[in-house]
C-alpha cells in the first residue's frame, strides 16, 4: 500500500499566523490612524477656540501690557509694577454723609471705583454701590480689618464685592519697609499668595516721600513738625490724582463744615455709629501732640480741585473762591497758629534786628510758597503781612519799617 506523503503541521501553521498577523496589523493602523487624526482635530479646535476667545477678548479689553504703568507700586506676589487705565473714578469715603444719598448706581457707573481701607459696602449697597476696583489701605489698618473672616470674604472672595486691587499704603514709613519683620507686610504677603487673582501693591518709599512733600509744599510744615499723621484719605486722593483724569469725591465734607452745629450728629463712619464726624474732627484738628489734621487737608483738596478736574458730592461742597487757586495762603486754625508758634519761637531766641529779618523770611516760608510762585502776591499783600506781623509781635514800628520788605520776599532771595 502506498502511503500519502505527511504534511509537515508547521507548513499549514505558518501561513495562517501570518494572515493573522497581517489582518491585525491593518486594524491596529486604520485604529491608531484615525484614532489620531480625532486628537488631533480635538487639538485643532482648542487652540482655535482659544485664539478666537484671545481675540475677542482683545477687542473688548486692552491687555495688561497696554495699560499705563505706575512705578511707583509694586505687586508682593509678582514685584511688577502697577498697571491700571482709569477713565474717570469715584472715590468713595468711609463717611456717614453717604448714608441716605441713594449714590450707588451712580458710584458704579465710573470707570474705575477706589475706596478707603476695608468699608463694607454689604448692607449698604444703595448708597455707596457694589463695585470696587482698587482698594487704597492704610498698613495699619490692613491686617487689623483683613483678620476678620466676614471681612476677608467681602474684600477678596465675593464676586459681586470683591475688590480687582489693593494698594497698600505705609503711612509715616518713608524708609524701605522691613520685610521680615512687619508683621503688616508678612501678612499681605501670605494673601498676595493665596489669592493670587487680586493682585496686592506696596506703595514704594518714594510715593510716601511724595506725599509728605506735597503736605510741606502746600502747608510749609514737614509732617513731623506738624506732628501729624497723614489720613488714608490724603494718599487715596494721591494715588486718584496719579491714575484718574476726572475725579468724583463722594462722601468728603468740606474743611469749614464742621463750624455748623447742626452738621453734629454725621457719623464718622457710614458702616458704625459709635463716633460723631465733627466731634472726632475737631478733637484731632486742635489735640497737643499728634492726630490727623482732616481740616487742613481738606482745605488742600479744595486747592487741588482748582487744579484739577475732582468733584465733590454728598455733601457737595460751596463754590470754589479766587483765595482757594494755587497762588493763595493756606489758612486753617491749625497753620494759623503753627506760624504763629513758629515766629515767636524765632524771635524770642534772638530778638535782634537780625532775627526780624529772619523771622519775615520765615514767614515767607511758612505762608504758602508753592514751587517757583510766591503765594503772597503784590505790594498790598506784603504790606498786610507786614501789619500782621507788627500787631503779632508787638515790636517797635521803626524796627519793622527799616527792613526792606520787598526784597525779602523777592522769589530770588534765600
């Protein structure tokens, strides 16, 4: 019998795994192929998404980089300087005159909203708004109020009241702030990182130069001789004059408000009632050692105003006078008799001829010069000084007649 030739089992083996492995292959690419081309569409359409949203978002809103820059603050979390656009703002006071004024809406239809240290606008909406653009805080007021979880939640979190910035100033610190060791500045430090969507400032040292050379450019007196602590609201105009070509001041009295008796009953703050404007003014104005002159700076503001597009409202204040423009005397209480302590203090140190002609160049100094204009001007104007001076010091008429008044107020003597 013949026997059939064996068919080897790897001979029929082999070509089936290869089908196989052949078949599989071609799934695996077409899986893979257009497996890929999806993520890639997907991709595509992100970034097209993205781009559109960037563009969209460009034409509605300038970026960062195109808005003016302020050198002068400088972010904890990010040490870039300040950029901010402003059309116009509202600067909104802690003031009780607020309460009742139904300014809100209008408040929020500025441009930009600055407001004083942490004031809670919650409960208060219809009279001082909802919006704030920048927060302008006193340092020693930032961690004291920030501490506070209602507060906190207010100022940072809430998105309806929450602030877009904060500035902070370092009242009476003109030297680099100690940064390890203010516990001020550690604290804004932690909440520059924890909540890194609202950017936190430090107002440099040469801004707090600034504005206490703006106090002796208007008054005559450094801060220190006036002994005097600038209020939050001096370095909120400040930074409002700096950012804001038109300016709306709410809630602000003006400097001689206070002489009505009838003005008693305002609240210092629209947000507690435990302290009476006028009386906690008029306390501070005319203390011994030290406190905030809100009188003389109020009376600043109204020269300002002549300067600059700024408005005042709730109270709005009276008609501005020729004496309030920039070549007039300042003259509140409190400089009045600074000049006073000032020249007589002079004169009894050395009351000689000599000292009379000091004390008149001190007068030209501490009466008003601003920059490179002389506050008093005119011969009537000395003349009146002049008759001031002798009825202030009781000197002999002789002595004072001698002294060639017109050249020591000549703008080119020192």
């Amino acid at each position: 019998m013949q026997c059939l030739p064996m068919i080897s089992s790897t001979r029929i083996i082999q070509p089936a795994v290869f089908l196989i492995l052949i078949s599989y292959s071609c799934v695996l690419t077409v899986f893979f192929l257009f497996h890929d081309t999806s993520i890639i569409r997907k991709r595509i359409t992100t970034i097209n998404t993205t781009m559109l949203r960037k563009d969209f978002n460009a034409s509605i809103q300038p970026t960062l980089e195109s808005k003016p820059e302020f050198p002068g603050y400088v972010s904890l979390a990010t040490n870039k300087s300040l950029r901010l656009t402003c059309n116009n703002c509202a600067v909104v006071t802690s003031s009780g005159h607020l309460l009742g004024s139904n300014a809100g809406r209008e408040i929020d239809q500025h441009h930009c909203v600055i407001r004083m240290n942490l004031a809670s606008v919650v409960g208060f909406e219809h009279d001082v708004g909802t919006r704030t653009t920048v927060r302008v805080v006193g340092h020693r007021n930032f961690r004291k109020s920030l501490g506070k979880k209602n507060v906190l939640l207010e100022v940072l979190v809430n998105n309806t009241t929450r602030t877009q910035m904060i500035i902070i100033s370092w009242m009476s610190m003109t030297e680099e702030v100690p940064k390890l060791t203010n516990e001020e500045y550690r604290y804004a430090f932690l909440l520059a990182y924890l909540y890194q969507d609202i950017p936190i400032y430090s107002s440099l040292p040469d801004r707090m130069v600034l504005a206490e050379d703006l106090f002796k450019q208007e008054t005559g007196f450094t801060r220190k001789e006036a002994r005097t602590m600038l209020t939050t609201g001096w370095y909120t105009m400040v930074f409002a004059i700096e950012v804001c070509p038109s300016i709306t001041v709410y809630g602000m009295a003006y400097e001689s408000y206070c002489n009505s008796t009838t003005n008693a009953s305002v609240p210092y703050h629209y947000y507690e009632n435990n302290t009476q404007e006028c009386t906690y003014y008029n306390k501070s104005e005319y203390r011994a050692r030290s406190g905030h002159l809100f009188f003389t700076e109020k009376a600043i503001f109204r020269r300002w105003s002549t300067l600059k597009n700024i408005t005042f409202k709730y109270p709005a204040w009276p008609e501005k006078k020729e004496k309030d423009n920039e070549n007039g005397t300042l003259h509140t209480t409190f400089l009045d008799n600074m000049r006073r302590r000032f020249i007589t203090k002079r004169l009894r140190r050395r009351p000689s001829a000599n000292s009379l002609r000091s004390a008149w160049q001190l007068v030209k100094q501490l009466s008003g010069k601003r920059s490179q204009s002389a506050c008093i001007m005119g011969e009537d104007r000395l003349l009146a000084w002049k008759t001031h001076f002798h009825k202030l010091l009781s000197v002999e008429t002789s002595v004072v007649d001698d002294m060639d008044i017109v050249k020591i107020f000549n703008l080119t003597t020192r």
